[in-house]
C-alpha cells in the first residue's frame, strides 16, 4: 500500500482510489466498527427489564438507558460530521472509539444506576463518530463508481448488527449478566490502531467551529427528541424556539454550523426525508419488537433475539446486493424497490 501523505481536507487522494489493497482494508475498518457500534445500541434493549430490577428503577427511569443514548448518539454525529471539515477523520475517529471504550469501561464497574447512564452517555458521545466518519471515508476515499458498494457494505452490517444484538444481548444477559455486555464494546480498540496507521494524514484547516451555532441546534435537537420520547409538552416551545434562533443565527455566519445552502437543494431535501423515514421504520422495527415481545408474549432473552434474527439476517444480504445494483442502475430504481418492499412489510 501506499504510504498516506498530507492532503487538504475534503480532497480525494488519487493514490489511494487505484491502491485496492488499500480500499479492502478500510472496507473491513468501516465494517467493522459500525458492526459494534450498532450492536451496543440494540443489544441492551432486551436487558432493560434486568437493569430495572436490579436498581429498583421504574419504566420511565431506566428508559434513559436507551433514550440518554440515542440523544448524545444523534448530537455527536452532527458534531463530528462538521469537526471533520476542519480536522482530519482519522483523528475524529481515534477520539471517538476512545471516548466509545472509555463509556463501555465505565458501564461495566458502575456501582449504581447514575454512573450506568454516565457510562452510556460517554459511549454514545465517541458512538456518533463512526457513522459520521464512515460515511465521509466511503465519499472522501472512494470513488464514485466504488461509493454504492461501500455504502451497500456498511448498510448491510447495520442491518446485520441490529438483528444481532438481540440475540447476543439476551444470550449474555440471560446466561450471565447485563454488565458483560459493555465488554463487547472494547474489541473496537485494536481499531484505534489500525485507523491511525491505515487512513491518510490531512491538514487541519484554518477554520473556526461554530459553536453558537453547534449550541442552538444541539438544543433544539435534545428538546425535540425529549419532546417525543417522553412526551414532556414543555420541551416543545424550547425546541420550537432554539431552531428559530439558530436559523437566524446560520443564516448570519459565514461558516455556519449547518450550511442553510443545503436544505434549498430539493434532491437533498428530497433525500433527507427519505433516509428519515426508512430508517426511522427500520430501527423503530428493531427497538420496539423486542420490548413487544417481551412485555406482551412474555418471551425470554434468547427468544426474543432469534425471532429478529433471521429479517435482519435477510437486510444483510440484501445491503451487499443493493449497493452492487445501485453502482450499475443508479440509487434511484434500487431505492425505489427498496422502500416499495418495506411498505409490503
């Protein structure tokens, strides 16, 4: 393989596109580490309930052990998207799968249920780098004839991952104890190494981080997600009210925290919504079954895993396909059928 050189952030070195030796190994990285990020946020669902027997926690304060999550997970990944116009990836990455084991450490030695949601909220702070980044590397690194294969790739794995943490969270969790489950999480530190030596060095460039902006949105995200988890009606003005304020406040910055350029695209736009709603469906498929068929068919842990098992499995596979197909067709047709399936679903 060649050896990294410094490029200009957001430049694509043409060294490494021809280098497949190169392209395989941060195929496996990607995967790799999207594969353990995604399975730390599923496979505690079905550990909830021994979480909240074991502290004495009612429904609405163990919650926070998947609510807290996907609050820190969904700002993290905003931020790291926008640090990584200024900062090389391979740091940003390196950060957060330090800040992902450091969480997962903390989670597992936690005495009580305050230092638990610490150690979660720590995880999801480094969690939200990897998609982030993954994302970027497949765009940055490859090129656009490569890109649907890669995407393709690291689509099937969460698919895969999500369908495979309910299956390992309840067989560890039933077999032994829902502690074990943090330890899963600190295999991805041999990626630290490897994500250092394997991506390219890059310049950071003379920018300054938006942290007003960063702020306001931050807010208005927490509000809203609160807003709709918990259903606290007083969260909805502040959110109403800090992205009024942050639209002002980008529209006014010259290199705002979010470009308002971006949601005039109408194919961005367009595309933004879709992703919501397809992924929104899929994941809210897998974090609500599980506590379904717990609560309501009273399934044990392992059950419940193997009943998700085999949709996610089929996703998989079907991720591999679908990115092959797109390089060939187009994302159009592929998605078109992609999205007419889950609605026969």
């Amino acid at each position: 393989m060649l050896v990294p050189t410094l490029s200009p952030l957001g430049s694509m070195p043409t060294d490494f596109i021809v280098d497949r030796r190169f392209q395989n190994r941060v195929v496996l990285l990607l995967c790799s580490i999207v594969f353990f990020s995604v399975l730390n946020g599923t496979m505690f669902n079905v550990a909830i309930p021994d979480i909240a027997l074991q502290f004495e926690l009612s429904a609405s304060e163990v919650s926070w052990v998947m609510t807290g999550y996907i609050i820190v997970f969904a700002l993290a990944a905003i931020t790291y998207g926008k640090l990584a116009d200024i900062y090389p990836v391979r740091r940003l990455l390196s950060i957060g799968l330090a800040l992902f084991n450091i969480g997962a450490l903390l989670g597992f030695l936690s005495p009580n249920y305050a230092t638990l949601l610490v150690g979660r909220i720590v995880q999801a702070g480094g969690g939200g780098a990897i998609p982030a980044m993954a994302m970027l590397v497949a765009t940055r690194y490859f090129p656009v004839d490569k890109r649907g294969r890669v995407l393709g790739a690291v689509a099937s794995i969460v698919a895969l991952a999500a369908g495979l943490g309910p299956v390992i969270g309840g067989f560890i969790a039933g077999h032994w104890h829902w502690r074990y489950l943090f330890l899963i999480s600190l295999v991805t530190l041999f990626a630290i190494y490897i994500a250092r030596k394997l991506l390219p060095r890059e310049r950071v460039r003379d920018e300054l981080f938006d942290l007003t902006g960063a702020f306001l949105v931050a807010s208005g995200v927490t509000a809203t997600l609160v807003f709709v988890t918990r259903l606290y009606w007083s969260f909805l003005p502040v959110a109403v009210v800090a992205f009024l304020f942050a639209g002002r406040h980008l529209r006014r910055r010259k290199d705002p925290f979010i470009s308002p350029a971006l949601l005039t695209n109408r194919l961005y736009r367009h595309g933004l919504c879709c992703t919501f709603l397809v992924v929104g469906t899929v994941f809210g498929y897998f974090f609500s079954v599980p506590l379904m068929l717990r609560m309501v068919y009273g399934l044990p842990t392992v059950d419940i895993g193997l009943v998700i098992f085999p949709g996610a499995f089929s996703a998989a596979i079907l991720g591999f396909i679908g990115g092959r197909l797109a390089d060939r067709f187009g994302g159009a047709p592929v998605g078109f059928f992609g999205r007419g399936l889950l609605f026969l679903r």
